[in-house]
C-alpha cells in the first residue's frame, strides 16, 4: 500500500475508505499524522508542527481525526482536525496529563480516552457544551481498564483489562454498565468489533495471533463463544507503551470482518537455500 517506513497507529475510517496512521519523520525527532485514501491511493499530511503526534482516530462520520499531540504544553493532549486538512486545529481538553484517546462514541456525543494510560482508567469527555470530563470505568472493576472500543450500535463496550499480571478482554454495556463478562480466554489484548456486533477480533496474549469470538446480544446478557486464532501476525512494536500497551494499536478490521490491517515490520524475505551436491556422478555409478 505505501512506501516502508516507521508507522504506528493504523486505524480505517468507519466506511473503510480512509486510513489514518503515524509516520515517523526521519528528519526530526517529531511524528506525524498522515490520511491514505484507499479508493484512489494517494496520502497527504495532516500535521505538521514540529512536536510528537499519535493515536489518530475518526469520527464517526469520517469527516474529524482526533489526535493526541505534545504542541500545547509537552503533554499529549487531544486535538481535533478536519481529516480534509482545512481550517485549524481545535484543542480539546487542556490537562497536564498524558491524553490518548481510544475511540469516539458512534453518536459522535463522546471521545473515550486514557487521561493516564501508566494509571489505565476510561474517561468519556463530551463534545458539546462544557467538555467536562469524567471517569467512565476505573478501578472498581477490580483491574486496570483500558483500550475501549464501542460496538457500531453504542450499546455495549469492549475493553480491555490487566490484573493478576495478565490482560483480557472484556465487554460491559453502554452507558449503564450493568455487567461485565469475559471474552478472551487465557488473555488478549486490542479488541476491535465487527460491523454487525457478532463478532470480537482482539491480539492473543502472545501478541503472535489474531484472534476472533463469535457473540449474541439477543437477550440482556451476551452469549460468548469460544476464541479461536484466526491466522499468526508479526508485530512492529513501539517504544511507548504500558503495561497494557494502551498508546500503540497493532492492527485494524474492516467493518465486514474480511481484511485485516496489521502493523508489521519491514523484513525482507529470506532466501531459499541451495544445496550443491558435488561429485554426484560418482554417486550415479554405485
């Protein structure tokens, strides 16, 4: 799809079209947020001060990329862009803590957000009148909740949690939080949704596979099938990230299901090797 380099970050728009990634400027120290369009093949910019730019995720109707970036005090913070590159970049929440968001509500009412992914708490910051945000799940979940990810419905929220020096992932409803219930068996990490709600994709707990359950909302209470790997990855990893590795998303799905976007490392294929047999006229005289 592009040219090799030092991404991080991918995440597709909601319709598939677009893609929003993290390029590491080789000139600077700084990183950037760049918008590939998958229809045409063609990328352009999206930042371009000289600071540290990560985490990019979508609106909900592809139309916003917010970002967390370190230009307004050396914080990451969250700002919001129009993916087309027009106009200037609003700041969101002004804090003096590490701000990665996770992802936006499908109402477009809310961003989920880490305000500190070393301390792993879910924070919900509204997008109209006063911005004030607050605690949406902590420690009273008995772990560390992170990388929170809403099915296209809003109704339910997929998260994931460290504790007892594991990982797993998790589902609870949205917004009432009436329930929680385990998805992953034997931990997992990074759980993204299929379109239709019936299907959880999430990285098995040896960040080697990508693994996939099958779920029902029929009634109140999720029926959970049984994790299966659907096919082995090889992960670039970044430097930045957590004991659950909130700041770095290693892979992306297309709402069908079908296509999977995985950050991986530029390694060259190795060759086959030749075996030379000499003296093999003698061998044929035996």
């Amino acid at each position: 799809m592009g040219d090799p380099g030092a991404y991080a970050n991918p995440r597709l728009s909601s319709d598939g079209t677009k893609l929003a990634v993290v390029i590491k400027d080789a000139s600077r120290a700084g990183t950037d947020i760049w918008i590939y369009d998958l229809l045409h093949g063609r990328k352009t910019r999206l930042t371009f001060d000289a600071s540290l730019n990560y985490s990019p995720i979508w609106s909900p109707d592809g139309s916003q990329v917010i970002v967390n970036s370190t230009r307004h005090n050396g914080f990451p913070q969250l700002y919001r862009k129009a993916a087309n590159g027009e106009g200037s970049d609003d700041l969101l929440l002004a804090s003096n803590t590490t701000d990665f968001p996770d992802e936006c509500s499908p109402d477009g009412r809310f961003i989920l957000y880490e305000p500190n992914p070393a301390a792993a708490e879910l924070w919900l910051l509204p997008l109209s009148g006063e911005r004030k945000p607050a605690v949406f799940l902590g420690g009273e979940t008995g772990g560390f909740p992170g990388q929170g990810t809403f099915s296209r419905d809003g109704k339910w929220l997929a998260f994931t949690e460290y504790s007892g020096g594991r990982r797993d992932v998790y589902l609870t409803s949205f917004p009432g939080k009436t329930g929680k219930w385990q998805v992953s068996a034997g931990g997992g990490g990074y759980p993204r949704w299929r379109g239709d709600g019936k299907e959880l994709f999430f990285l098995g707990a040896d960040n080697a596979s990508i693994m996939a359950v099958d779920l029902d909302f029929k009634n109140s209470v999720p029926r959970i099938g049984i994790p299966k790997a659907l096919f082995p990855v090889h992960l670039a990893l970044v430097s930045y990230q957590n004991r659950l590795g909130s700041a770095w998303d290693p892979f992306d799905v297309s709402v069908d299901g079908k296509r999977f976007l995985v950050n991986s490392p530029d390694q060259p294929q190795a060759a086959e090797p030749i075996n030379v047999i000499v003296n093999w006229d003698a061998e044929l005289k035996k």
